[in-house]
C-alpha cells in the first residue's frame, strides 16, 4: 500500500503555493501598517500550559490535544492555539518591561485532533496577532480591524462582525448562575458534553454546535444584561471606535468563545460563503491570561484565523489567485555540445536574476518547446550546432513568436535591457 499523509493534515503541493504566498504576503504588510511584529514560538510547549489557560474542560484539552511523553518523561502538546505560547514567551522573556502594548503576529501549524471537514484540518495554518499591555477599548477595535483590513486586501467580501462582552470576574458569577438556573430544567435534555459543561463551565452551553442543544440558546440569559458597569462601559467603547472607524458589526449576546481565558470582548468576523461553520476569523481580550502563566497583571487582546478556511472563502468567491510563477527563460539545446554551452548560459542568467531552467530529460527540439510552454517560459533560447558556430543563439518571444539572434555573452544583459525583452 503506497504512502499517504495522515487524516487531516494535507499537503501543499507546488501549484498551490503561490496562493499561500500571496495570503501571506498580504498578511505580513496588514501587520506592518499596524505596527505588530512577527513572533516565532516552538511547535511543542508544555502540556500544563494549555490546560491552565485554555481549560481543563474545554474541548481543546479533554478532546483534541496532541499529547505524548518525550523521552524525558515529560508531558508536552503540539500547540493546539497560538495565544498562550504567545504570552509564555511575552512572560519568559520578561517582555512586559519593554514599552507597552507588545503587539505580535506569528504565521503556524497549530494542531488540534477533530474531525476534518471543509477548511477545519488537524494540521492548519494559522494567521494570530496579540496586543499585549493594554486595556483600552480602542486596542480591540484596532485588533477587529487589522482582520477587516486584511480581508479586504484580499478582496472577499460578504462578511460581518458579530460582537458581544462575556464580562470579567467580577461579574460573570452572576450570569453563570442565571444560566444554571435557565438551563437546569432541561439538562437532561442536552448532549453528554453540555451536560458536563452545566457543571463545569456553563458559558459553553451557547457554544455548542448540535441541534438538541442549540435550541435553547435563543431564550438564554444575555451576557450584556449581567455586565459590571466597567465592563458595560468598555463594551459601548468598542462600539463607538469600531463606528468611528466606519465598521459595521453586530451585537450577538449570545457569542461565547470555546476557550477558558476570554474576558470581556469577544467577536467573530463570519463569511456567507461558508455554510454552518461560517467564521474567517474569531479572537477578543483576556486580561488574565498573562498573570495565569506567571506574569505580572497584563491585559491583552487577539484574534486567530485558518488560513485553510480563509483560502476557501476566497475560492467560493471567485476572488482571483496566482497559479505558479512562469519562468523568464527555458534555454533549449540539440546535442551535446549545446548542451554544454546551455548550461554556462542558464548560470549566466541566474546570475543575472533570471528565472532560468533547461532540459535534463533528453527530450527532442520539439518536445523541448512544448515542455517550456507548460512551464510558463516568456522566452525560449534556442542552441544548436550553428549557433554555436555563431557563438550566438535564437531568442524567441513565446507569446508572439518574435526571434532575435544574440552573442552568447550579450544574453543576460540583452533580456534585461532589450525593449522586448524582460523588465526588472
């Protein structure tokens, strides 16, 4: 039986990486105009550090986790999110005594063991950003609209901001009893894992995806109805600063996020052309995340988006992406001495920054120029024994069928400065 990748982990073959470039390109000049600055974290961290931040009860850690001993008898877990590897590092590296807010962006495998369906991957790619060191409203706004920027570099459209406030310490006891009380009539009634989320964490009763849990959803407790009056005032802040900066959004009070160490904004930014599992981009604060892991009291505020999912959204939309790079030259040769002069020629022009590549397969003439064309080549330079006797070669245009003849030794610099050739 041949080898294949596992369930869920896909590659990226070579005619699909340019797609990915320019996402990413994208991505790393959004982040530039806003000042956040690329982070690198390990693939592997301790398995402690996802269970005391994004919670023990969470999906996350009792479900979907890559977690083994190493060889040290140590427990670690192939990073499943990239916040809390985030804040270890801003912690580690005592990055809170450097002027604050440390913003951040980091482009990773994240790893999480689910069943893969259209954009949700066990292996994905994830796009993250996180503003540690500041608690303004106006620092959530920002975080809302680096993703809205970057989406529109892209081009996708059909989107909208949901947009809601799950509140603080202070007062989330209160509305976690109020969901107790709505839905302790009707626990029976829900599914093994919100039965253990009654107990447990009760804020994930709204999350949950399955039809005999959602319908209770609509008349559940709100959390904007049990907001303390500073997070009630944070919450109308955001408002204003996305408005101000001419965003729309959405108010759902009955958006929660999967993950234990959320506080007060929480939002998602969702695509129409997704289906059920709509959302491009989800994040919001949690300003005791960093304290959690050992740091000073630190608020901070993210987001984090699958490129996977992204790239399918821009597919559904037929928004325009680059197949591979076509080369600038194919040199084709007939015989071997041509061949030999060919290959001086080709690092000639790699030198020179030419995209440049020749035949290795012993192909005819015929088929050599069928082979540059599938390739993408502008122009073919065609060497064989007369050209040789010229110490020249053909150059042909492939889109016009143009030919020129030019000394060996002029190739490079012709390509480049020629009114037909290649401009750089």
């Amino acid at each position: 039986m041949p080898a294949s990748a596992l369930k869920g982990m896909l590659d990226t073959l070579p005619d699909e990486t340019p797609r990915w470039r320019l996402v990413e390109a994208r991505v790393r000049e959004v982040c530039a105009l806003f000042g956040y600055s690329e982070i690198r974290t390990p693939v592997l961290e301790q398995t402690e550090l996802f269970i005391r931040t994004v919670g023990e009860s969470s999906d996350v850690v009792r479900k979907e986790m890559y977690t083994f001993q190493d060889r040290g008898g140590r427990s670690v877990t192939m990073r499943p999110e990239g916040t809390a590897p985030a804040a270890r590092a801003y912690v580690q590296h005592r990055m809170y005594l450097k002027p604050q807010p440390v913003k951040v962006f980091y482009i990773a495998p994240m790893f999480r063991y689910e069943r893969p369906q259209g954009g949700r991957l066990r292996q994905h790619t994830q796009f993250g950003i996180e503003a540690f060191g500041s608690s303004h409203p106006a620092v959530d706004a920002e975080v809302v609209s680096v993703g809205l920027s970057l989406f529109g570099r892209l081009g996708l459209g059909g989107l909208s901001v949901q947009l809601n406030s799950i509140g603080c310490p202070r007062c989330r006891p209160a509305y976690r009893e109020a969901l107790r009380d709505y839905y302790r009539g009707v626990v029976g009634e829900l599914c093994g894992d919100c039965r253990e989320r009654f107990e447990k964490n009760p804020l994930r009763l709204l999350d949950c995806k399955r039809d005999e849990c959602r319908k209770y959803r609509e008349r559940a407790p709100r959390t904007v109805d049990y907001l303390c009056a500073e997070c009630a005032d944070h919450f109308e802040a955001v408002k204003e600063y996305l408005g101000d900066a001419g965003f729309t959004f959405e108010v759902n009070p009955l958006l929660v996020r999967g993950l234990d160490y959320y506080t007060r904004t929480v939002f998602e930014i969702v695509s129409a052309t997704l289906g059920a599992q709509n959302s491009v981009c989800s994040g919001g604060r949690y300003d005791g995340l960093v304290e959690q892991i050992g740091g000073p009291p630190t608020p901070g505020v993210g987001f984090g988006l699958g490129l996977e999912r992204l790239l399918l959204s821009l597919e559904n939309q037929g928004v325009a992406l680059p197949g591979p790079a076509g080369l600038d030259v194919f040199v084709a040769t007939v015989g071997e001495e041509a061949f030999k002069s060919g290959l001086r020629t080709l690092h000639a022009l790699r030198k020179a920054g030419l995209t440049s590549d020749t035949d290795y397969m012993g192909r005819s003439l015929k088929a050599q120029l069928k082979h540059a064309d599938r390739l993408g080549a502008r122009f073919v330079l065609l060497l064989g024994e007369d050209e040789l006797a010229r110490l020249s070669c053909t150059i042909r245009r492939m889109d016009t069928g143009a030919q020129w003849q030019v000394p060996l030794d002029e190739v490079p610099s012709w390509l480049l400065r020629h009114e037909n050739g290649i401009e750089r």
